[in-house]
C-alpha cells in the first residue's frame, strides 16, 4: 500500500507568497505614509512653538512700549554641510537672541522687525517663519500683526479738560 504525502504543491506556495508580498507592500507603505505624516506635524508644531513665543514675547514688550528693545537679526552658523543663515529675533538690550524665527539663503534676506503704524500708538510687527530659503520646498510664512502701546492708548483716549 502507498502512504499518501500531505504537503502545500508548488502553485499553493506560490499564491501564499505573492498574497504575503502584497501584505508586507501595504504594511510598508502605511509605515512610510505614517512617517511623512509624522514629520509634517512636527515641523509644523515646531512653527507654531516659535511663533507663540515670539509673539508673546513681543507683544508684552510692544504694550509696554518697548518693541524698539527687539529686532531680526542675520545668524550665520557653519557646520560640516557648509554656512546656514537664520534670522533671528533678539532683544537688543541684553544682546541675547530670544528664538530663530527662520532659515535664509543669505544674511541679507532677514527683514525688519516693525514699523510705526502711522498711529502713533501702533506698531506692525512682521516676522518670517519656517524655511524661507529658494528652491528648498520652502515652507516659509510671513506672519504680520499689530501691537499697541498700552500707555499711548489710554492718554489719546482720555478727554481733555
């Protein structure tokens, strides 16, 4: 008598494996589309964090009529892959940068911090953010708002006698 061999044939294994192919693909690509995700989210985060900071910073300093106290400054920073230019928000009093509030080709392209509203109570507060280099997907955003000088508020609003 002959003993029957149990066992997978050929075309059996076959199938498994393309089946076990196209599961690994999808498995790898939903890591890869997470990771993409992931590093978005945290370059935003990160735009966000400096942006908060900044503009507290700024508008605590702008209300109290100090904002002449701070500017954008170029940072220059050399490493092994070469010279990065950043520009910087500092607080031009104590010589200290508060935060890098965004990378540029050059030492050039930073920007002024603000300029009088025209008001006289009022300033206009620009600040670049992100990567505002050409040609480097730059996500580069330029954020403008307006601060006010609490004191100069209060004195053109009171009623003369």
């Amino acid at each position: 008598m002959r003993q029957r061999q149990g066992g997978f044939t050929l075309v059996e294994l076959m199938v498994a494996m393309a089946i076990g192919t196209v599961i690994i693909l999808g498995a790898g690509q939903l890591f890869l589309t997470t990771f993409q995700t992931f590093q978005t989210v945290d370059k935003v985060s990160r735009k966000q964090e400096t942006l908060i900071f900044a503009v507290s910073t700024l508008a605590e300093a702008g209300r109290k009529g100090n904002i002449g106290n701070y500017a954008i400054v170029p940072d220059e920073r050399s490493s092994d892959n070469g010279t990065r230019h950043y520009c910087v928000l500092q607080d031009e009093d104590q010589n200290q940068p508060v935060v890098d509030l965004a990378q540029v080709d050059d030492a050039t392209a930073c920007s002024t911090l603000s300029e009088p509203d025209g008001d006289g109570v009022s300033h206009i507060v620009t600040l670049p953010i992100g990567d505002c280099r050409e040609g480097a997907r730059a996500t580069c955003d330029k954020i403008t708002f307006t601060i006010s000088e609490r004191d100069k508020v209060i004195t053109s609003q009171e009623p003369s006698s």
